[in-house]
C-alpha cells in the first residue's frame, strides 16, 4: 500500500480563520478518498491524539528531533523531517509549512500564499531570485489559493511556473438553508421579529466594521427603515473594544452583537438573513464568503481580485472604504426583491463550481498525480 505522510503542526497549531484549520477539519474526508493509500501524520509535538476512526489508514507517528548542540528547533525539524522521508520514502509528502520542505524530497505537494512563500530567512519580502534557491522550489506541486499570489510568486521565481496550481481553499462544509418557520424563530431570538441584515466574521475593530457600519447609518438616513444589524462570528482581541465603540453609535438600538456564537446556531443565522454584507481586507478571513454562498443568502462584499475568484457573478461589490456605494449596494437589495432573486440564483449557481468537494477532489487529483 502506497503511503502519504501529512506533517500536521501547522494545522494542529493555526488559528480557526485560517485555510490550515480548515484542511485540518476536511482531512477525513480528503482520507476516505483515497481508501488505497495509507496516511501517516507527522508531528513534532508530544502527546498529540487522533481522534477520527477510520481504520488502520490512519497512523500518527510523533517526529524524533535530533539533538544538535546549539541548534534551532527549525533546524532540528527539517533533519528530523529528511532522516524520516529519507528512511520510510513516502510516496507523497503533504505540508503547509515551506520550512518543512526538505532538500531532494520527493513527490512533495506544498500548500502556501504568496506572503508566506516569499519571506527570507531574516523576515524580510523576497523582490529578486536569490542566489541559492529555498527548499521550497523543489516541491512538485505549489498549490496557491489565489491567481493573485501566482503572479507574486512568478516575479522572484518564473522558473517554477510548471509546479504552482491555483485551487482556492473552498473548505468550509456547507451551511443548510432553513425553513419559513425556523427563520421567524432566530427573528423572535435576535431581531425582535424583524428581517436583518448580517456581518458573519471575526469581530474587531477595524476599518471594515466600523466603515460598514457608517454605510448603514447611511442606509437608516435615506430609508428610515427599522431592519437591525446583527454583527456575528469569532470574538477577536478587539472585541472589547468594538463593542465600547457601539456604546456611542447612533443607532445602537439596531444592532446586536453576537460573540463566539456557536456554529450550530450561527449557520441558522447566516441562512436566515434578508443579507450579508462581508466587507473584506487582502489577508483577512474568507469562510464567511463561502458560508453565504452555501446558504444562499444574498452577499455584498469588497470589489477585490481575491473576492471576485471566490464568488464570481454570485456576489455584489463596492469598493472598500466607499460608504456611499455599500449602503446604495444594501438600499437595492432591500427594495428590489426580483434582483435579489436573481442574486441568490448567481450565488447558488457559483456554489456549484466551487464547494467542498469539489476543492478535495482537486487535492485527491493532485495526490494521485505525483504518485503515480
């Protein structure tokens, strides 16, 4: 049986924004795509359990690091990580982290972005080919999550245009619709009866709450309408300090904070809606878009490259920071129900080509390919 060894400490340690929690949470179901191989999952750290039943398939295996005078932990993890592939030559080797990339291994698929792939030794970007070139070029296979970070990539490194693929990191399991009676019963628990418009995300006090909710103090001026806002998803350390921020906002009587709510209730949320507005920054979480999509709750989101290969035609945009254009974007979709309609069939339609499984049979793809 062919093997595939996952070094696993970038997943087990990453924070849950991000595409490496989110592989962390699909990687039974990539496993049970590929019943003919057998996985072993590599982590440097003590005391790590694997909870998933899925037969023998599965083996974790702790790394042993050897023990170099004076040495750092990256150098002992990249020996440790080169004597075990060296020795037990996995047919394919999976990692997130570049630093893991060993020198002559083989078959290796690398999942980055380009502000990762692109960092020096001393920290600093990388704007010219170096000398010698990093262990990571020498992966088989780059996956990228956008087109964006390709082209970043190709303007130190056009000499490995064949081994980067771009695959969006669509990872989120799907949110369920609802139904008619469902959503009047999350409006009786968190809007008082009353549709709502909705932001699904980490909960901070930056530019993107704060400019979406001037959007909708001017969205309150131009429509007297009494529809709240309900600002949901994973408190943050600014968290605090966003909610003495409302304390002070105009209408605060029309929005309800809902911190750390639990999934089971936010994805109900989310799918019962009359709107999500995502205001998105180059870096910052993705998940929401694809929670929106899935739900077929209609979208407003940030005019960017990154959003647009995420939701194509299925999503409507403003650019970031234009107040005018967010709440006129929010005004439209609130008194035109036929475009509304037509923006939740574009969403749906978007969904299809771009889900879950479809994002791990891409993965299952690639895995076949380099050991074939």
């Amino acid at each position: 049986m062919k093997s595939i060894a996952c070094f696993i400490d970038p997943l087990v340690s990453a924070s849950p924004d991000t595409a490496e929690a989110a592989f962390q949470e699909a990687l039974p179901s990539l496993i049970s795509r590929l019943p003919e191989y057998r996985f072993i999952l590599l982590s440097s750290f003590p005391d790590l359990t694997w909870e998933e039943n899925l037969g023998g398939q599965v083996e974790l295996v702790q790394l042993p690091l050897p023990k170099i005078f004076l040495a750092s932990y990256e150098t002992r993890l990249k020996k440790g990580l080169k004597t075990w592939i060296d020795q037990y030559q996995p047919s394919v080797f999976i990692s997130f982290d570049k630093e893991a990339v060993v020198e002559g291994a083989r078959n290796t698929l690398l999942f980055g972005t380009a502000s990762h792939l692109l960092v020096d030794s001393k920290g600093k970007r990388m704007t010219k080919t170096p000398a010698k070139l990093p262990a990571w070029t020498g992966a088989s296979i780059i996956c990228l999550p956008f087109t964006s970070d390709k082209e970043q990539v190709l303007q130190v490194f056009p000499t490995i245009e064949n081994q980067l693929k771009v695959q969006y990191p669509a990872l989120q399991p799907d949110c369920q619709s609802i139904s008619w009676s469902e959503q009047e019963t999350i409006k009786i628990r968190h809007s008082g009866g009353r549709d709502y418009f909705l932001y699904v995300g980490p909960l901070h006090a930056g530019n993107q709450i704060i400019e979406l909710l001037k959007s909708y103090s001017l969205l309150k001026k131009w429509l007297m309408t009494g529809m709240p806002l309900i600002l949901a998803g994973p408190a943050t350390e600014e968290t605090s300090q966003l909610e003495s921020l409302l304390k002070t906002y105009k209408y605060r009587a029309d929005i309800t904070l809902l911190p750390d709510l639990d999934p089971v209730e936010l994805g109900p949320l989310l799918a019962g809606a009359y709107l999500m507005a995502y205001p998105y920054r180059e870096g910052t979480a993705t998940w929401p878009l694809e929670w929106a999509m899935s739900a077929g709750t209609p979208l407003i989101t940030t005019s960017h490259p990154d959003t647009k290969e995420i939701c194509g035609e299925g999503a409507w945009y403003a650019a970031s920071g234009d107040l005018d254009a967010w709440a006129h974007q929010m005004m439209l979709l609130y008194k035109d129900e036929h475009q509304r309609s037509r923006l939740i069939e574009k969403e749906q339609q978007q969904h299809i080509i771009l889900n879950q499984s479809l994002t791990l049979d891409q993965y299952t793809l690639f895995i076949r390919q380099l050991s074939a």
